[in-house]
C-alpha cells in the first residue's frame, strides 16, 4: 500500500506523487483528495468510508490524503509495510504566505484529537512566545485563539487563511481585538510574533 499526499490545493501534486498515481491499479481516497489528482488517475477511485481501516484495504491500493499524509492526515493509519509519500502541506503554505520559518512554528491540531490535550497544548505554546500553527475544530477556532492571547496580555498577529492552493483562497491578518473572520469550513490560523506585516500579498486583507 501507498499512502500519497496530494498537497492542499490544485496543481500541488509533487513529481513522485503524480508518477504513483498514474501507475495505481486501484485508488482511494476522500472525493477532494480524489478531485485533486483527478487527472492523473487512470484507474478506478473509490470513496473512503472509514479512514481508521485503510489497512484492510488491497496491498496495492494507493489511499489519497490531502496535505501531506502525517500532519493529521492519513499517515497515522499506516501499517509497518505502507509507504508514504510526501505532499505538500497546510503548514507549509501557511507559512509561505506568511514569510513565518516553519523552524519557529508549534503545530497544534484539533482535528480529530482529544480537545483537551489540544487545548493544553495551544496554550502552553502560545505562554511561551511561540508562533502557533493550528489545524482548528468547532472547539477551537479563532475565538478561542483570541481569548487565549487576552488571558496572557499578549498583542501578536492572528492569521486566518482559507481555501489555501484555490483560486479563492484568501488571508486576513488581525489581532485578539479585532479578530479575523473565518467563512469556510476549510481554513487553518496561524498566531504568533514571527508573522510578519511588512509585505503584500495576494487575497490578504489586514483588519
């Protein structure tokens, strides 16, 4: 089995990954995994029901993940004879929009995961002075990224980017006071003093 990132957006597919594809005798993956690498399947793709059982699927299968398949995606699921190829991640483009060096960045997601653990996680990042890259849940969106700054008196950037890779992707850039708004369900936030504001952007809005 090979599990392949098929990067967060259209065209994101990395060489390797395409080469997978087009060379899989049979494919898996969520319908927006399966719409990215559209043209490059040249075999049947299935729907995935349940993601925790990618392992009692064919030895030759090739599963799809978004992103890349270990920033919470499916790579957790493999088993010791799986390969997984890379994609080209959420946090990876969040950064390059934000001129951030992912070297200063704590990842904290909420996708999936136990809230509190997650929640314990974000502010023990955010006491420190880190910049904080979060995948978000119902639980813990942009208002709990902004209480959570109050709590610590801290005055540093909150980023929400959405639809990152789309033609409609967009970022905005505000603050604990005046937080960005979020108007899709597909976003990720980006919070901490290495965000830089001193550049301009395509599809950024500053509030």
């Amino acid at each position: 089995m090979k599990i392949v990132g098929v990067g967060v957006g259209p065209g994101m597919l990395t060489s390797e990954a395409s080469k997978v594809i087009q060379h899989a005798e049979i494919i898996y993956g969520s319908p927006r995994a399966i719409k990215l690498a559209q043209e490059y399947i040249t075999c049947e793709a299935k729907n995935i029901g349940d993601y925790s059982k990618i392992n009692e699927l064919p030895s030759n299968a090739v599963v799809l993940s978004t992103g890349d398949p270990n920033l919470s995606g499916l790579g957790k699921y493999a088993g010791p004879d799986a390969e997984i190829i890379p994609g080209l991640s959420s946090l990876q483009v969040a950064c390059a929009r934000l001129r951030v060096d992912i070297a200063d960045v704590v990842v904290v997601t909420a996708h999936g995961r136990n809230p509190t653990s997650a929640v314990v996680k974000f502010r023990q990042a955010i006491e420190s002075g880190s910049t904080v890259f979060l995948l978000p849940s119902p639980e813990m969106g942009v208002d709990m990224v902004a209480s959570t700054l109050e709590s610590f008196g801290l005055d540093v950037p909150i980023a929400v980017l959405e639809h990152l890779g789309y033609p409609d992707e967009h970022v905005e850039v505000g603050n604990a006071d005046k937080t960005p708004l979020v108007n899709s369900l597909l976003y990720c936030i980006m919070t901490g003093p290495a965000i830089r504001l001193d550049f301009n952007l395509k599809n950024k809005t500053k509030i």
